[in-house]
C-alpha cells in the first residue's frame, strides 16, 4: 500500500477550533498513525475512508486519485475500494454473524446473496473461527467475538486497504493482547494491507511498518520498520521504543 497524504481541515464549535494540517507519503503493508487523542488521526482516517471532506489538499492510495480539492475530485466513500472497522464495531443487532459478514455482498433491493457471496461469507466465517456462531446475534457474542464479525465485515469486499479505528481500546488487557495478533494474522493471511490508527505504544509494537506521528493536528514524523511485532529497522530501535522515547504536547 502507498499513501500520499496532504490536506488541511478546520473544525469550529463556538470560540474553540481545531486545525488539521497533515501531510506524509508512507508505504507498505501496515501504517500506523500515532499520537494522543485529540492530535488529528481519526480525522485524518475518516478523510482516507471518504466520510470528512478536508478543506483543502489532495489525498492518493496506490497511485489512484481519492480527493483533490483542487480539481474539484471526492471519490465516494463507496466506491474507494476501502474497509473500515469503527472502533465501536457497528454491528446490526438485529442480524445474524453470518448476515453481518454479509452486509455488504448483497446485491438487488433487498440484498440477497449470491452463491459465490454465499461462500465467501463461509469461507470468512471459517478463517476466523466463528463458523459455529453464523446463526448467532451480536449481544450473543464476547467482545473479541463481536471483534472479529466487524473485521470479517471489512473484509468481505476483498478492498485493496483495511483502516482501523482504535480496534482494541474498547477490550481488556489481556484480551486486547491476543486480538492484536489475530487481527494482523488474519489480514496477513488475506493480504489486505492495514491502516490503523492507536495512541497504544503496545498496537505500534505488534503491527510495526511505517509510523506516523501526530501531534497537535501535525505530522511531526514518520519512520519506516519492517511491517509485523517489533520490527526494528537496519541496527536501529524498534517502532515501540520510538514511540515511547517521544514527547508529545497533550502530555506536558
């Protein structure tokens, strides 16, 4: 995946404003936005997803053309070829496992699958492991369980990157630890590409890749590591030890 990334965008509520004024060129098959809450990466995501259209600036995934202010260009959300995961998870409660996966594979009025979307939710269902739940409802399901449906949902589509919006915040420690691991291993397994954004040193060390740094609505780095746990460049230090040895505004 390349990213080529330049917009500004400014948010006003009453006399407060925040002002976004990223830009970055990041490659490979996992990037990271790091930085505190607050310092521009979820905004800078929903630019990428299609959902927040940047005042100004242009945005380029694997050399096609998503937004141009210029040129007057904003791709819809739909037709960027991205999945996204909400770090809430936005799962229907009303549908089933399997109809989640399945959401976005259907066609016609009434979104009937197919027989080739039929099995591809099978095949997806089967790789996570969640096969004995299809029939189940989310308010069934743990909370890596619900998890992993959102993620199968991303995925269904085959799209050419997977954004990540702080996946793992909302689960426990421990439980946190091992969905870091089937997140990266299962999009390993498919070869989609991930951009995932976390303020968590812990999501930098188990996705590595390239790391980009906010802080206050600015990109103040970004450093390249081979992509998977802990990966350290050519003799240097590993992409969790350079988040950690940062200071950032938010902290003092």
């Amino acid at each position: 995946m390349a990213l080529r990334l330049d917009i500004k965008k400014t948010l006003r509520c009453g006399s407060c404003g925040f002002e976004l004024s990223a830009c970055f060129e990041a490659e490979g098959r996992s990037i990271v936005l790091f930085g505190p809450s607050g310092s521009g990466k979820t905004l800078t995501l929903r630019a990428v997803a299609g959902l927040m259209a940047p005042d100004a600036g242009r945005i380029e995934l694997d050399g096609r053309c998503l937004f141009d202010a210029a040129q007057g260009l904003n791709v819809p959300a739909r037709e960027r070829g991205v999945g996204l995961v909400f770090q809430d998870y936005a799962l229907f409660p009303h549908l089933s496992v399997a109809a989640n996966v399945g959401f976005g594979l259907g066609r016609g009025l009434f979104g009937r699958l197919d027989r080739a979307a039929r099995s591809r939710v099978v095949e997806l269902l089967d790789l996570a492991g969640l096969t004995g739940l299809a029939e189940a409802r989310p308010d069934r399901l743990s909370g890596g369980q619900r998890q992993r449906v959102a993620l199968l949902r991303a995925l269904a589509r085959s799209p050419r990157a997977l954004l990540l919006d702080e996946p793992f915040s909302a689960l426990d420690p421990l439980l946190r630890a091992r969905m870091r691991r089937e997140v990266r291993s299962l999009c390993q397994a498919l070869g989609t590409p991930t951009l995932l954004i976390t303020h968590d040193p812990e999501d930098v060390a188990e996705f590595g890749g390239t790391v980009v740094l906010y802080d206050e609505g600015r990109v103040r780095r970004v450093a390249a590591f081979r992509d998977g746990p802990e990966g350290g460049d050519e003799g240097g230090p590993g992409a969790c030890a350079l988040v950690l040895g940062e200071r950032f505004s938010a902290y003092g």
